[in-house]
C-alpha cells in the first residue's frame, strides 16, 4: 500500500504519515496562510486598481495573474497538493511517498 509523508522542514518540525492524498491535502492546508491562497477574484474584491499609481497597478495585475485560480478547490487533489506546496508557506513543506510493503 502506498503511504505518503507530510513533513515540515522548519521548527517545530514533523513528519505525519497519511493513507491518502485527500486527508494529506487537508492537512497540508493548515499550514497555509490566507494570504498565500489569495485568489484572483479576492484581490479583485479587496483592491480597487483605478485608484493605484502606474507601479501600484503593475504589481496588483501581477499579483491577480499569479494568484490562485479562482476554482482551485475543484482541482484534483494532486494539482491542488502542488498549488500549497508551491506558496510561500508551502515552500517549507515536503511529500514523500513510499510502498508500506517495502
């Protein structure tokens, strides 16, 4: 059976074993702040750009271009496990997989 390991690099660090991607993936989101799950429509809602300088409106469309798709959470749980890990907070976070019968 495969099992994959969640573990966090930084301190206080851990290892935690999951029979699936999908309590993995759970897991995993805990550790992401809101901010790094912005979504293009929540910078959209928040931020108003018609009122921001040339530079302030350069930086807002690039960060509503590289925010989280707006359905993210309809991904498959690999993409979504890869989207986390690839944010900021994820950065500190690793997937390991390995055959329990090994």
């Amino acid at each position: 059976m495969i099992k994959a390991n969640l573990i966090k690099g930084s301190v206080p660090g851990f290892i935690k074993t999951f029979d699936n991607l999908d309590e993995l993936v759970g897991e995993l989101e805990r550790y992401i702040c809101s901010s790094c799950v912005m979504t293009q429509q929540d910078y959209l809602d928040i931020y108003d750009p018609s009122n921001m300088s040339e530079d302030a409106r350069e930086e807002f469309e690039y960060d509503v271009e590289t925010a989280f798709p707006n359905d993210w959470k309809e991904y498959s749980v690999w993409s979504r496990m890869q989207l986390l890990l690839g944010t900021d907070c994820g950065c500190e976070m690793d997937v390991e997989f390995y055959d329990e019968d090994d």
